[in-house]
C-alpha cells in the first residue's frame, strides 16, 4: 500500500508528517511548483513524484487536498487514474478519524456559521475544563492536532464526501442553503454531501440538526438519536430561542437556560442558530452543565475577522467583518447592526451588488464607502438611496466613515464588511481585516 498525497499545502504537509512518524509508504504531489518547493523544506524525507504518470494499484490510497475534485465539476486527472484502478480516496480526516476513534469527536458542518459554532463549542469546553482542540475545515489540519480527550472538528461538504469512519460522538448540522453546487452537482447532491455526517455517527452517537429551512428535510429523515433546535418556532423536543431567550425542551418541561439578549460578541439571528445549536450538541453528547455553558460562551469573543469588535469609544463602534467577500456573507452583518457607516469594495464576486439583497436593510445604512477595484459597485447598487463616497483604499474610507460617524453625534457603526474578495489591495482577507484593526487603534492611540 502507498498513500499518494495530493495538495501539498497545510493539509498536506500535516498529512505526510503523520504519515513519516507512521512509517507509512507514501509518495506526494502539487500541480503548483511553488507549493512543491515549499513542501521539499517542510518535509525533506518525503518522495516528491508527478502523480500523473503514476501506476495505481487498488490498494493505494489517494489523499486528496478537500477542493480537488475528484468528480465534478471536473475531475482531477490524478483522482480518475487512482479510481479507475480501484484505489481509494480520501481526505486527512479519514486518517484522523481511524487513528482517533476512542476520543470524544464533535463534527459541525452547515452552509453558514460552522467556524463560528466549531471555535464556539471548542472555547466552552475549555472553559469547562475539558481537554479540548479544534480543527478540520476551521483551518487546522486534524493530523496536526495534540492528543486531547476531545475534539471540535469543522467539516465541509468536500471533506464530508471523503470520509467513511464513524468516529463522531455527535454530529451537528447547523443549516443548509444552497452552496458549491458545481462540486455537487446540485442542491440534492450538496444535501446529500452534508447529511452524510450522519454516516459518521458512532452506533450510540447524537445527530443535532437545525429545523428552520432547508435542513427540516433531513431532520424528518432520522429518527435515531436525533435532537432538533430552531430559532423560528417552539419546539416540542429539543432546543429552540424564542424572544431571545435559549430554552431547553429535551426533557417533559421546557425551561429558560438563559437570555441571549444580553451578549455583546454574537448578535444576529444566524448566531442564536448557532449558540442553540452548540447547546445541544454539547448537552447530550458531554451533558455539559448550564452553568458552564453560560460561563463559556459569555467569555466567547467571536472569532478574528467575523463581525469581530474592534474598538468601542464614545458613540462608535468599530466591526472588522473582513471574511463577508460576498453580499450573502454580508447580510447577517447588516442585520446585526443599525447606524451603519459601511465600507464595502475589493474584487466583487457578483457583477453588482444585488440590490434586493440590500433593499431590506437601506434603512440601517447611513453612508456607503466603495472602495478597491469594484467600490464603484457598491456604491451604484445603493446610489440615490443612502449618501456614498467613493474612494481608492480601505484607510480611506475608514477615514471618511468615522469623519461622518463622528458629525452625526449618534451612536453608529463603522463597518468593514467588504462584499468582495481582498486580492486586488491585499494578501488575503486576514490581511485586510488586520491592516482594518491596525488603523482603528492608531487612531485611537495617537487621540484621534
């Protein structure tokens, strides 16, 4: 048997060091020369071979990065050598889930809020005082991961489809809408990826899925060990958020855990899916106590470039949302919050800006800033509806939005939530969101 990695970037990497210290036969391969040289320094002991004029035998194993295809939209000419010779394909967490079945594994998948929910439920245990890590799709390679008793992995649907080891104690499936269905081929085939968590459950494990939307479809579909939570409507059995308040239904009397409506860190709707969701999932797979669980996520400050918190001072607030590169990662911003001083631009994925997908939200918005290449966009979908300004950089239109914000003498948030991806200015949307955060506090240290 040889393990044939394919990607050779942090998964990979992360891959062929387990593999080594395994004493695993094992070849590696990056169609990318820069990725390949790269690799050479991190793992010297490891054969860099052209995978595309290799011979498969059926008892190879191909570990495919999660985005190479392997069936559409277009197969990967590696992947349709190793299959045609009746080898298998996975991903790293295959190899995680082999080597680690006997610990405590939480999966979260969904179409949105899984990094938030992942790194949510992870913080709590800790606090908690388990030992805890997280990892998977949330940008740590699994392999890479200490040896701890429990574990909070992220799971997309392209790491889903390559997994065939039920080693989850609990499975959470926040939501579903429809996402990636080039690579699915399309909704059905994007649920179907997703509900394959399922499949991965432990004979006694938990499968905790959210009601509201598409996703009610797969809650009707079990019926084993499963628990539903919804922040749309009163739910007989399960978790449900109703005025704010999380309430605990798993057993005859339904009772108040607590008000959500006091938490500075996780506004929106899409949070309180994801609050209630990490709730149920932790009380019945480690029956975690409400007490710890408050405790957890009142010390939870969200994660680094997600509606993050900034700065606070006098009347404005400032968000670094650096992550929404497109209007539908957007939105749950724009619902969060009102006197929105807004800075939007970089590479848009859209042509426009979809103006119905703003419409709802104009009254909240007091000034729209493009900038980067596609700012004009922005401010074209908004224009004779809000105030705009357009500009060439970020620090620009933070410049502009807090000169604005400060002369309207009411509380207002200055909101980095771009709608566009961030290469145009930057290295990657870290790097936007970081150089946002750099400006805003040098501001405030030199008493701006």
């Amino acid at each position: 048997m040889v393990y044939c990695i394919l990607g050779l970037g942090r998964t990979g990497i992360a891959t062929a060091n387990f593999l080594k210290a395994r004493g695993a036969s094992m070849a590696a391969w990056d169609d990318d020369p820069i990725q390949r040289q790269q690799f050479q320094k991190a793992a010297p002991d490891v054969v860099v071979e052209d995978l595309h004029h290799r011979t498969f035998h059926s008892e190879d194993v191909l570990i495919l990065s999660p985005g190479i295809p392997h069936v559409l939209p277009v197969p990967h000419p590696v992947a349709v050598k190793a299959m045609a010779a009746g080898a298998s394909i996975i991903v790293d967490v295959e190899l995680f889930f082999q080597e680690r079945r006997n610990a405590l594994i939480l999966g979260i998948t969904g179409t949105n809020g899984k990094s938030t929910t992942t790194a949510l439920v992870h913080h709590i245990l800790e606090q908690a005082g388990h030992q805890s890590a997280q990892g998977g799709n949330i940008g740590v390679s699994v392999l890479a991961l200490p040896a701890k008793n429990v574990y909070a992995i992220e799971l997309s649907s392209y790491q889903l489809e390559r997994i065939t080891t039920p080693a989850l104690a609990g499975a959470l499936l926040l939501n579903l809408t429809p996402d990636h269905l080039d690579r699915h081929g399309s909704l059905e085939g994007y649920r179907e990826a997703k509900k394959h968590i399922y499949d991965l459950l432990k004979p006694h494990g938990f499968f905790v899925i959210g009601v509201d939307g598409y996703s009610a479809s797969v809650y009707e579909e079990h019926n084993r060990r499963h628990v539903g939570f919804s922040v749309e409507r009163v739910l007989e059995h399960g978790v449900y958020v109703q005025d704010g308040i999380l309430m605990n239904a798993l057993s005859e009397t339904p009772y108040a855990v607590m008000d959500l409506n006091q938490l500075v860190y996780l506004k929106g709707k899409h949070n309180l899916q994801n609050i209630a969701g990490a709730y149920a999932l932790l009380k019945v797979t480690v029956g975690l106590s409400d007490a710890d669980f408050q405790a957890g996520l009142l010390t939870f400050r969200g994660l680094e470039h997600r509606q993050e918190r900034v700065l606070e001072t006098g009347l404005l607030t400032f968000i670094n949302d650096s992550k929404a590169t497109n209007m539908d990662s957007v939105v749950p911003a724009l619902k969060a919050f009102d006197g929105i001083y807004w800075l939007a631009g970089g590479m848009a994925k859209e042509t426009v800006p979809p103006r119905e997908i703003l419409a709802p939200y104009l009254s909240k918005i007091k000034h729209v800033y493009g900038f980067g290449r596609d700012g004009h966009l922005f401010v074209e979908a908004v224009q004779g509806k809000v105030p705009t300004t357009l500009v060439k950089t970020m620090e620009e239109a933070l410049s502009c939005a807090m000169v604005d914000a400060e002369a309207s003498q009411k509380p207002s948030v200055i909101l980095l939530s771009p709608g566009g991806a961030s290469l145009d200015q930057f290295k990657d949307y870290e790097d936007r969101g970081r150089q946002f955060k750099t400006l805003v506090l040098k501001d405030r240290n030199h008493g701006g």
